[in-house]
C-alpha cells in the first residue's frame, strides 16, 4: 500500500514538475531534507525518486526558457559563479586525480558514487535558482525545511522515548542498500542545527501567541535531539545559532532568554554521552579526537601542497593520506580542507567565496529588510532572511570539524538565500550590486538584447 502511494505521489510530482518547474523543485529538496526514502525504505524499494523528479523538472525548465517563463540571467551573480567554478574543479578532480582509481582498505567513499552526488546536486542547484524566483516560492521551500526538520525531531526522539538507541548515539534513518543524508551522527546533528533558528523565526510568523508558543515548544525537542547524537559539533553549532538570535534579534529579551533555557535543558537532558563528549571541547589537548584531527590536518596540508591545482582526487583522501602522513587513516574533518585537498586550491577558494557571499549579502539585506515598516504581524522574507542566515552560520560553523563537502542541506541555504536576494532587489528593498545584470520579471518574456 505504501509503495503505490509514493508511486502515485512521484508521478503527480512528475506531472506538476512538467507544468511547473518550481513545484519539482520543491519537491526535490523535500527528498533531500526529509530523506523519506530512508525513513520508509520498504517502500521505496526499486525507486529512484530523484529521477522521478529531476528529469520532468528539466523538461519543465526547457519549456520555460523557449516560453520565455524563465530567464537565464537570474543566474548571473557572483555566488552562482563560484558555485559553478567549484563544480568544473570537482568534475576535474574525479577525472584527472591521481588517487581516484586507486583502490584499499582506506576507501571510505565511492568515487563514481559521490562523483554522481555532486552533479545531481549542482544540477538541482541551478535548476532551483532559476526557478525560485518570488516569495511565495521562496516561502513554500522555506516551508518544506522547517516541515522536514519537525518530522524528523519527531524521529530522533521517538528512537529515545521508544528505547531503541540502548546508549548508543543516534544517526538518521538508513536506506535499504545503506548510506543516507543522515546515516553519520555529526550529519544528523547538522539538520538540527539549521532546524532550531527555522524554528524560532517561524514562531514569529503565527498572529495568536499561543500558536507562536506552541510551535516554539518543538526547539527543546530539536536541542534533544542534538544531545541524543552527542556530536560536540552540533553542540558547538546549536550555540552559534543560540547566540546570533540573541543578539540579532528584534526582541533582545526574548532572544537573550534562549541562553539560559538551552543551558538549563542541556543540564537535565544532556545525558551522560553527551556531557563526557562536550568536555573535551574545552580540554581538547587531553582528547584523542582532538589528536586525530590535528593529524589529519597536517596530512590534508602535504596533499595541498603536494596536489594544488586538482588535488589527490574527488572521494580519494582516504587513499591518498598513508602516503602523506604516518598516522592511522581517516577523514579532514574539516569541509575546507577535504575540498582542498580533494579538488586543488581553487576548490577550496571557490568555498570560502561562497561562504563570505552567502554570509554577506543576507546581513546586507536583513538591514534593507530591518528599516521597512512590518506592522504587527512580521514580515515573512525577513523571517525567512534571519533564519537562513543563522542557519547557515551555524552549518558553516561546524564544517570548520566535520566534512561535510557533499552535505546537500548547503546548498539548500543558498538556494534559498539567492530567492530571498533576488525578491528583496526585485522590490527594491536592498540594491543590487553593479555586477550584477538588472532583475527581470520572471513571469514575462524577456526582452531582447
């Protein structure tokens, strides 16, 4: 029964995505956050729902460029370019690496897989910026995070309240053939961490303050489930978004009151785990982890320097580091090195570009936002502008300890970062830049040039 509904639920996706590109879209990121094809994985069997949605979103795409539906020069901006740079580096990495073909015990990924991945992932990446292009958009993709992340703080938490984790740490839900967005506890913990700032905006959203105060009441569960992976990385991410909203908030109060509320369930609920695995983020240089990682590092630099225009080969750090370090093998755990040492310099360039983009242009456009005018009730897209850029700090945050280079929910911030962008100039709330070409209207033929 199950597997007929998710047949009929794809193709209707199929079918909308055909007509309106943007509604597959959606949908696409759906499958990404909510990995529902991990959660139900008996009746995914023999699926392959990202096609189902890919492929007519493409064919809609088409149509809409001959239409004149879309125009092609919403993607002209700066950020689209380095994400486009950093593509063509780990296309080139996967081709030309030397250490791509070589196979071992310290294979920990599949080149032809991830390689596969990545440009599923960039596909859907451009595919979205040119379609999410007015707020109600921006608003619905918005929506689907934030519904995602609720059902799966529902998951995490039934595996404790159920009795299932038996003092272990929690990951996400696994596919049948294994693997997942979420099948590593620090990636788990990262969907929390860009959940709660999600979360708190949203609240602000509901008129009635009971509606607001109940859907606030979900971010201490988000917090557990944070505790219950007992990932220090999400415990460092959580305080980041902890603190942004204080301090960036309208209501500073309101904000500050976060502070004490985290400390207070992280002292009840933190549970044993948790708590020993925290300590050592202070007292780091007693801590193996801390050790390792400060080993892997050193290895990631001799591969840059040995590797600097392509690097050891996309997926390949794992074979690549007995022959650049003495240490016993294991990830970066560090996103910026592992791209770097992977894909070459430029990779690595092309990331922190991004990240500083990202990072300024929602700051810039949460202060146009900031001057207008919101009345009683707030105004969506600067709800949606905070969330996202504390989300994003907070995911970027944790990727300074955790690889998380094909950690989709990434693009997934930007993505919505460049609709909140491209309305705000559309509505002349926040300039655009000389760079960039003028905003169109998306929903009109464009003009000839």
């Amino acid at each position: 029964m199950g597997h007929a509904f998710f047949i009929v639920a794809l193709s209707l996706a199929a079918l909308a995505s055909l007509v309106c590109p943007w509604i597959g879209v959606v949908c696409a990121y759906l499958l990404v956050v909510l990995d529902p094809q991990a959660i139900w994985f008996w009746d995914f069997a023999g699926l392959r729902p990202a096609l189902w949605v890919l492929i007519p979103t493409g064919v809609g795409i088409v149509f809409g460029l001959l239409r004149g539906i879309f125009d092609p020069r919403i993607l002209f901006t700066r950020r689209n370019l380095f994400i486009l740079v950093l593509w063509v580096c780990l296309v080139l990495s996967y081709y030309f690496g030397p250490y791509t073909q070589v196979q071992g015990p310290w294979r920990f990924d599949d080149p032809d897989l991830v390689f596969s991945i990545v440009n599923k992932m960039m596909l859907l990446y451009f595919m979205a910026s040119l379609c999410i292009d007015t707020e109600l958009k921006v608003k619905t993709l918005f929506l689907v995070v934030c519904g995602s992340a609720v059902y799966l703080i529902y998951w995490g938490n039934l595996q404790y309240f159920s009795g299932k984790l038996m003092g272990q740490r929690l990951a996400g839900p696994t596919q049948l053939q294994g693997g997942g967005l979420y099948h590593d506890e620090n990636d788990f913990a990262m969907l929390f961490v860009v959940a709660q700032p999600f979360l708190w905006y949203l609240g602000f959203a509901f008129k009635k303050v009971i509606w607001r105060w109940t859907w606030w009441l979900i971010i201490p569960f988000c917090w557990h489930a944070v505790f219950l992976t007992a990932s220090r990385g999400g415990l460092v991410g959580l305080a980041v978004t902890i603190l942004l909203i204080a301090f960036r908030s309208k209501y500073r109060m309101l904000g500050l009151a976060l502070v004490p509320a985290f400390v207070f369930v992280y002292i009840w609920q933190g549970g044993g785990l948790m708590k020993s695995r925290a300590s050592t983020i202070v007292h780091f240089q007693h801590e193996s982890s801390a050790e390792t990682r400060i080993q892997s590092w050193r290895a990631a630099s001799h591969m840059i320097a040995a590797h600097p225009l392509i690097g050891v080969g996309l997926a390949s750090y794992g074979p690549a580091f007995p022959d650049y370090s003495k240490d016993h093998p294991r990830e970066a755990h560090d996103t910026l090195l592992q791209i770097t040492a992977e894909s070459g310099i430029t990779a690595g360039l092309m990331y922190v570009l991004i990240v500083l983009s990202c990072i300024r242009s929602l700051w810039r456009t949460a202060n146009g936002l900031k001057k207008q005018n919101m009345g009683q009730r707030e105004n969506f897209l600067y709800l949606m502008n905070e969330a996202t850029l504390t989300s994003f700090c907070g995911l970027v945050t944790c990727s300074l300890f955790l690889s998380l280079q094909i950690f989709e929910i990434f693009y997934c911030l930007n993505v919505l970062a460049n609709g909140i962008l491209y309305v705000a100039r559309k509505s002349k709330i926040v300039p655009s830049p000389s760079p960039q070409l003028p905003i169109v209207t998306p929903s009109v033929a464009a003009p000839s040039v």
